[in-house]
C-alpha cells in the first residue's frame, strides 16, 4: 500500500483544530494554530489551510483568523504570499526564533512537571485505546501512523513519531485528553529539539511502538499501558541527562 508520508493534511490537523468556545475566539484560535506549527503538523516551507477552511473549523470569522496569522508572521513563525500558489507558509524552524530563542523557552520549562503530564496522558489514551477496542477504519489510521514512523528519514522522525502519539491520543475518545496532550506534546518537542538524534535510541523507541501498537490492537491494556510507561520512561531519561 502507498501511503502520504506524512498522512493527509486534515488526518494531521484533527487532533489539534477544533472550534473554539465563545469570549476567547482570538487566543484560543493562536493557540491551535500555534500548536500545529510547534506540533511540526504543517512541516517548514508547507502551507496552511486556506483561510476559509481554518476560519471554519476553528469557529471564527475571518477577520479573527486574518488578526491570528498576523500575530504569527510579526513572530517569524509563518510568512504570506500573495499570487496564484499563495497563502500562508510555516516557515523553517531554523527561521522562526533560531536556537538561541528556543533554548530560552525550553529554561523557562518545569521539565519534571511537564515529562509526569505526558506520561500521565500518554498511558490513560494508551489504556483507553485498548479497553475501548478500535474500529476497522481507526486500526487502519494507527497502523498507518506507525509505519510512516517506520519508515521516516532520521530528518522527519520526530514530525512523524509525533503524530503517531497524537493519532493515539484522537482514538481514546476523550476530546479534553487530545488538546491536553497536544498542548503538552508542543512543549516536548521544543525540549526533544534541543538534544541530539540518537539512531540508537530511535531504532528502540521504535521497537517500543511497534509492541505498544500490537498490545493496543490485540486489546491488551496493562500491556499498552505499561509498554507506554516504559516509552516515557525513556524519553524523560534522554532529556533529563542533556537538559535536566
């Protein structure tokens, strides 16, 4: 089977974007936006949705949404461009902020806190997934997820090992879980950019996903949710030894 590399825009962006609730239209709507962007949702040098379609599945007017994008380009974030293949471009990370931007946020970050609030969310969606049972179409979109990950070139590993997580987090069928754990998982990614690609660490990461996946669909849940832990359990150990 041929599969998008990075699965189909909307399959990206449904975790993150949903309507916002009335009286924070404005912030709620740049911080879902931001999400995608920090997410790696929409990789650098791709394109936003069309304003009408994220005016739309935001809930709010254009004019909100054209007030959202400005705040992002003044931040270096995105850029506009104007002809017939214009739009909103996600700029490259390497010019939204540069690193010394990025390590600033990252000293600002209570990593202990933040590593406890993934694992807590990541192990409950895990558990979740598995008692609840998938159906044909959700199988499908994890096992897909999976071997994008699988498959990654080491350049676009962590873009798609996050949205296999989220993918993970949309089928638990907790809405509130899923914009927690985006939240959470944005702030993860600014700490994981800020240590080195470890082919070693990857290729077990990897092994961990393929059982956490297998344990999911074969509805084990201690086994998910314990395989889950342990995938934390690593990742907190490899940013608590660079950063910590």
């Amino acid at each position: 089977m041929s599969l998008d590399p990075d699965g189909s825009l909307e399959d990206r962006l449904t975790p993150v974007l949903r309507p916002v609730r009335a009286g924070n239209g404005f912030e709620e709507a740049l911080e879902q936006i931001l999400q995608v962007v920090r997410l790696g949702l929409v990789p650098g040098g791709e394109r936003l949705p069309a304003e009408r379609e994220l005016a739309e599945r935001l809930g709010i007017s254009r004019v909100t949404l054209r007030e959202v994008l400005k705040v992002l380009q003044d931040q270096g974030l995105v850029e506009s461009r104007r002809g017939r293949y214009g739009g909103t471009f996600v700029l490259p990370r390497a010019d939204a902020g540069g690193e010394d931007e990025l390590r600033r946020r990252v000293a600002e970050v209570d990593i202990e806190d933040v590593l406890r609030f993934r694992e807590v969310l990541e192990v409950g969606a895990a558990g979740l997934c598995a008692t609840h049972g998938l159906g044909t179409a959700q199988a499908d979109r994890l096992r897909e997820a999976l071997t994008r990950t699988g498959d990654a070139p080491l350049a676009d590993y962590r873009r798609l090992d996050t949205m296999l997580h989220l993918t993970l987090a949309e089928l638990c069928g907790s809405p509130t879980l899923t914009a927690q754990y985006a939240a959470v998982r944005a702030t993860v990614n600014d700490l994981l950019d800020c240590i080195p690609l470890l082919v070693r660490n990857l290729e077990h990461s990897q092994r961990q996903h393929v059982a956490l996946v297998e344990a999911v669909l074969d509805g084990d849940a201690d086994g998910a949710r314990e395989m889950m832990r342990e995938h934390c359990a690593g990742t907190a150990a490899l940013l608590r030894g660079f950063l910590a």
